[in-house]
C-alpha cells in the first residue's frame, strides 16, 4: 500500500479516499491483465499520480513493491529505470565529446 506517512500527498491519491478501490486492487498478480486494467484506471483519475510515480521511479529497482504506481506497473517502471539510465549515459557521451571537440 502507498505509505502516506512517508508522502502526506499520498492521502488525495484515489487508491486511498476511493470507497470501490481496495488497497490489494493496487496490487494485481503480473498475469492479472483485468486487475492490472482495473488498478491503471484508479491512477488515471487520480490527482497526485505524477508525484506517484516519480515517487516510485525514485526507488531502486529491487525497492519497488510489485504494484500499480502512477499508472505504471512494476515492471513497466522497471523499464523505464532502464531507458533513463541509457538516455542519462548518451547524454554525458555526447557532452564529453562536445567538450573533447
Ligand atoms: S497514482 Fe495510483 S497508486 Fe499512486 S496514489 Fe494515485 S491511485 Fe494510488
């Protein structure tokens, strides 16, 4: 579950003030496509899934708890860790050798 405590933001998000959303929905088995649909639409109407997921994409990978955060799943995350990684390297590659030129 989100830990408010940590981010007081948190308390606005849906997963937490919604009635119909269970703090398990976020929390859908990897092969659970209609859960993980059903989690993904709580975090499309939600009002902080922006600081949700950059809060989540914050964490080291083998930090990440298996759930839905900012509309992402954790592997989802897991990749786009991976993406920003490589883009941050090209970055500093073509800076080096803008430098070095
Ligand atoms: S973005 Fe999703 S997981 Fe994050 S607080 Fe909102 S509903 Fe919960």
């Amino acid at each position: 579950m989100i830990d408010v405590s940590r981010m007081p933001t948190f308390r606005r998000g849906v997963c937490v003030t919604a009635s119909d959303v269970k703090p398990d929905d976020m929390y859908p088995h990897p092969t659970d496509l209609d859960g993980i649909a059903f989690a993904k639409s709580a975090c499309e109407f939600c009002s902080v899934a922006t600081e949700c997921l950059r809060d989540a994409l914050a964490l080291p990978t083998s930090k990440d708890q298996a759930g839905v955060r900012g509309g992402t799943t954790a592997e989802e995350r897991k990749a786009m860790r991976k993406r920003n990684r490589r883009l941050t390297r090209e970055a500093a590659k073509q800076a080096a050798d803008a430098a070095a030129a």
